[in-house]
C-alpha cells in the first residue's frame, strides 16, 4: 500500500504557494486511482499552521509539520533534514513535491540518503495497471515517456504550470510536529537578503495567460532601410505594461546583446524561448519578427493556442507552427493593438 506525501514549504508570508496546490493536486489523482493508498502532507516553514489550515478540507488524513526560525530560508542542510524526518515519520512510498528552486535542489540528495530515487520535471502522474506511474519529456520536449519505479521511495518533483492548482478549502488542519535537531553545521549558511529585479523590470512571468515573443526582426532594417530599435522597445514595452504577458525572445534577438549590436535594453538570455532556452507554459503566445524556425517552436511546446506576425508568409510560422499567422508589419500591429488597449477596448 502506498503512502503518499506532498510535501510542500511555505512561502516567506507562510501561506502555500500555486505550485504547492499543483503537486496536491497531482498527488490526490494519484490517491485516487491508486487503491489502498493513503494521502498524508508534510510541511516545512517558519511557521506551518496557516499553510495547513489553508488546505484543512484536502483528503489528507495526517499532517506533518517542520516548524521555526531555523527553517524559515532555502538552505540545503536544514531543508534536507526537515524533509528527511518528515519522510520517515509519515513512512511515505511517494513523494510528491512541487520542483521549486528550493526543493529541486534538495530533494533528490534526500532521495539518496533515505535509498530512494528522484525524477524531476515531472509533467503528469497516471495509475499504469494498478501502479503509479510518472510522464515527462526528452530530448527538449521532443518526446514523452510514461515510466514507474519499484524503488522506494519515490520522490515526485512536479513542474510548476503542469497541473490543475487543486481548489480544496480551508479549515482546521492538527499539525504533528517532528522535531529536527540541526546541528550548527547544518546552520552556516545564512540568508542575508534577496536581490531581485523591480516588479516593472520582470518581463518573465509564468502565470501569465500569453506568451508574448520578440524576433531579430525588430531590430532590422525595415522598409525605410533603417532601423528602428527605439521605437521597438516602445512598442514592446508598452505591450508588456498593458498585457502583463511574459516576454520571450529568439536566440537570434538576444544574442546581439553579446555582439555588441543595438538591442532591446530588457532583454537577457533568461528570456530566449527553444531548444538552447525555456519551454514555458501559457495558455495564449504571440510571436513578432520571429522566423519560427524549429529550434525555436520546440520551445513552445506547451503553449496551447499560437499566433504569429511576420512579414514572410513562407516563415515557419506558415509551415504548420502556428495556428494563425498575420502576415504583417509588426510595428504597424503592435502600435495598433497597443492604441486598442490603452483606450480599454
Ligand atoms: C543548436 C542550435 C540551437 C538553437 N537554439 C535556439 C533556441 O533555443 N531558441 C531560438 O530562438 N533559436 C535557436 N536557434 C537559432 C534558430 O535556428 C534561429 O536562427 C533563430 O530562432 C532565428 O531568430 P529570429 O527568427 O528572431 O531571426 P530571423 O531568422 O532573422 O527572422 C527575423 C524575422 O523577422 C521578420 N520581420 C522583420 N521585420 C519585420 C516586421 N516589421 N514585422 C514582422 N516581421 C518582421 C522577418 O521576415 C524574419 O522572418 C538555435 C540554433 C541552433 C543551430
């Protein structure tokens, strides 16, 4: 019989994260097609109580909590010893986890210590006759695999904006504390503080519902012979402040950075979308002045409903990449669509 646990950690405020809700989410399937199985939660933060009232009304029957100062930050020694001890007290088989940065850096080295084994970028869970079964892709998104595991126990990293965020309500959650002994050394490290760009200077943006893409094409010679990147940036900018899209890129664009050519002052490597970049998950994308070559699409493989505007109708956008291809100026769409949203139509 399995005994499944999602283990989550708080968030600085202490309440869960969309990711958290996702891996419940998963786990609960795996719960339910998996006969005998029991759902059971494990907790590691500051403080823990909130975050489990948060999901009181889940089916989990146990929850299990690592609580204090000393695990309020992401640091390896003290995350692995509080997800060590949770494992062992909640016995768990499975272990479910959304793949953060803070837990994918941790959990497969306590997969290793308690003899078990760890997949990462987990994009679904299935019951394959009667066993848990894991899907995720290879080869950079070209191809998925559905496989299992006789080894115990199993740890999950689920990949954020894979799964439904699961809806269950709030209530009163009994916490049962294990206590962890961190020694001094699992203390040294010390979180002094976090840089992170200006809310207005994140042009990445997982959640957001389209995919917003810039190609070399803005920063080429256009019809006039010249080029325009000033007014480029104006019109990507102004996008991106009344759509609150995510800002992807080519290679090609964000590459000319390093070669010392005029480029988009917002954009960084971070932002190239394909084969040598991200894969994001959107619902919606929208790609200009981009050639949709195919070490470019791949990288929209999880993006549901595509839409691109360049001025060659025989791009790869045209060739069975997209779902609609303006064949456009996109300087005169985006001023445009950018004039419609302004005015809130
Ligand atoms: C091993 C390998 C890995 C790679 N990995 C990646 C990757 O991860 N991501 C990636 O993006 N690429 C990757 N590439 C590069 C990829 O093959 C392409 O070279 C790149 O995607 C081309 O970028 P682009 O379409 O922006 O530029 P271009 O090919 O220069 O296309 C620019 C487009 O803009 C259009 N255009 C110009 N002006 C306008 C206008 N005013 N309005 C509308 N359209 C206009 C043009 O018609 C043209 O189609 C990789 C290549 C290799 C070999």
């Amino acid at each position: 019989m399995e005994t499944i646990l999602v283990l989550a950690h708080t968030e600085p405020d202490g309440s869960l994260a969309k990711s958290a809700r996702e891996a419940l989410h998963a786990a609960r399937t795996l719960n339910k097609s998996l006969a005998g199985s029991s759902l059971v939660v494990g907790l590691v933060g500051e403080n823990v109580q909130a975050a489990a009232d948060s999901i009181a009304a889940c089916p989990a029957t146990k929850y299990f909590g690592v609580a204090g100062k000393d695990f309020a930050p992401s640091r390896y020694a003290s995350d692995a010893a509080a997800a060590e001890a949770i494992c062992k007290s909640a016995q768990a088989t499975i272990v479910v986890a959304p793949a953060t940065s803070r837990w994918a850096r941790v959990l497969p080295g306590v997969a290793q210590r308690l003899g078990g084994r760890a997949d990462t970028h987990v994009t679904g869970v299935a019951d394959a006759g009667g066993k848990p079964a894991i899907n995720r892709w290879y080869y950079r998104q070209r191809m998925e695999a559905t496989l299992t595991r006789a080894q115990r126990p199993w740890f999950i990293l689920v990949d954020p904006g894979s799964q439904a965020a699961c809806e269950c309500g709030a209530g009163a959650a009994k916490v049962e504390t294990v206590t962890v002994n961190l020694p001094e050394s699992g203390k040294r490290t010390t979180v002094v503080g976090i840089r992170e760009p200006k809310a207005d200077a994140q042009t990445i943006r997982p959640d957001a519902e389209l995919l917003f893409v810039t190609g070399a094409g803005w920063t080429k010679k256009q019809a006039d012979g010249q080029t325009h990147v000033p007014e480029a940036e104006k019109h990507i900018r102004g996008f991106l402040q009344l759509s609150r899209a995510s800002l992807g890129s080519s290679k090609s664009l964000v590459d000319q950075g390093g070669e010392g050519q005029a480029v988009l002052s917002f954009l960084s490597h971070l932002n190239q979308i394909g084969q040598t970049g991200s894969t994001p998950r959107h619902p919606k994308g929208l790609s200009t002045c981009c050639h949709g070559e195919e070490p470019h699409t791949v990288g929209w493989r999880f993006i549901a409903e595509r839409r691109a505007i360049s001025l060659d109708p025989n791009c790869g956008w045209a060739r069975g990449k997209a779902d609609v291809l303006y064949v456009a100026d996109a300087f005169a769409v985006m001023g445009k669509v950018n004039e419609l949203l302004a005015a809130g139509k």
